[in-house]
C-alpha cells in the first residue's frame, strides 16, 4: 500500500507542472491572437513578446474568457492586455510588447520650420513602428505638400503634430467611425488619439478600448474599410 500510495504522489508531482504549462499556454495563445486582431490594420509583420513570467500560475479555467487594453494603452508597443471571467469571477493583466514591422518617414535632411515638404525631403525607414511616437507619418501622400510648424532634425521621424494643417480630426475629439464593406456600413463612436488632416491616417480609441485605425475626413468622421 505505501509503495502504492508513493508511486501515486510522484505522478501527480510530475503532471502538476504540464497541466500549469497547458494553462500558460493557453493563456498566452489567446492574448496573442487577440493582440493580432487589433494590429491588422497596422502592418502584415507583428511580433509579440509575452515573458513567461509575466503569465501568472494560479489563473482559473474559464469557458468564455474576454481580452481587452488596459485604460491608457493601445495594442502595440509596451502594452497590457486584460482578460476577465465571469464565471468563475476573475481579472487578470497580462503586459506585453507588440512590434509592428513596416515603413514610415524620416527626415532627409535637417528641416526648418515652414518648409514644405517635398520627396527629396524625406526617406522611407522599415523598422518598428510602434517604437516610434504616435502620427508617425507612414505614407508619401500624408507628407506631400504639408507643411512644417516646427523644425525637424535629420533622421527623426516625421509625425502628424509636426504639420501646420487644418485638422479634420483634432486629438481628443469624439468621432463617428464608420465601417463600409461590400454592401454594407456600419458606424461606431470614438475617441481621436492623434490629430488629422483631410485624408490622413488617425488613429481612435472605441467604447469597448480597441483601438483602430481609419481615413480622417471633415466633420469629424473616420472611415475603415474592409
């Protein structure tokens, strides 16, 4: 009976740590897929580093778990992702860093303030976006014939609040955001993070904390296509 009971206690010592491995698994396998969704829109290339000990052990199944961004961050960069349960009631906050690869714009050359920007004014760059500040210009047709409200030094990145433009979107500012697919539109509300001209790149913050990104156009509206 002893040798019994022994041989019982080592092998629930040994699938002690698997089934703790199986739940961190799952745990990082679903904040990472929801990091992917909200990053799409961004770049195709996104990194996502979760440190192991940034999963905690003790964490309950949950049939129904929900991810959301912590209050004050977005989905890129250094974040944290929530994920709550109703049944069992728990919430955890897990922090994660999202890099996104793709190309934005840095200044060619020292850039005074006034210029108004040309090619020859700036190069592309492909790295990690989201090490970068927020309104990172990403695109030629955001920077062409703008001009700058202050000086920009070479190498730096061009940024939207960099611009002296009529923004159609100011930061801070509740939009409407509206979805058009093939056949159909769909509007939400948000919050403006950056600030935009006509036709630029913003980026809002919804209800529900996700953050987007969509085309600023006047009276305050966003457009998202899928």
């Amino acid at each position: 009976m002893l040798r019994i009971l022994r041989t019982t206690l080592l092998v629930a010592l040994c699938l002690a740590p698997l089934a703790a491995r199986a739940t961190d698994t799952d745990l990082r396998a679903f904040v990472e897929a929801f990091l992917q969704r909200e990053t799409r829109q961004i770049a195709d290339k996104v990194t996502i580093e979760i440190k192991p000990n940034a999963l905690p052990r003790n964490a309950q199944d949950c049939s129904r778990p929900e991810a959301f961004l912590a209050p004050g961050r977005r989905a890129w960069g250094s974040t944290v992702v929530g994920v709550r349960c109703t049944e069992p009631r728990w919430t955890i906050y897990i922090p994660a860093r999202v890099h996104v690869e793709g190309t934005y714009l840095t200044a060619a050359r020292p850039l005074s303030a006034g210029t108004e920007l040309a090619p020859a004014d700036w190069t592309p760059v492909t790295g990690d976006v989201a090490a970068q500040p927020a309104g990172v210009l990403r695109t030629p047709e955001q920077a062409g014939g703008a001009k700058l409200r202050v000086a920009v030094a070479a190498g730096a990145a061009l940024r939207s609040d960099q611009l002296l433009v009529v923004s159609a979107v100011q930061r801070g500012q509740k939009v409407q955001v509206v979805y058009r697919g093939d056949g159909f539109t769909v509007a939400n509300e948000g919050t403006a993070l950056t600030a935009a001209a006509e036709g630029q790149t913003v980026q809002v913050r919804l209800g529900d904390g996700r953050t987007i990104q969509g085309i600023a156009r006047s009276g305050g509206l966003v457009e998202v296509s899928h």
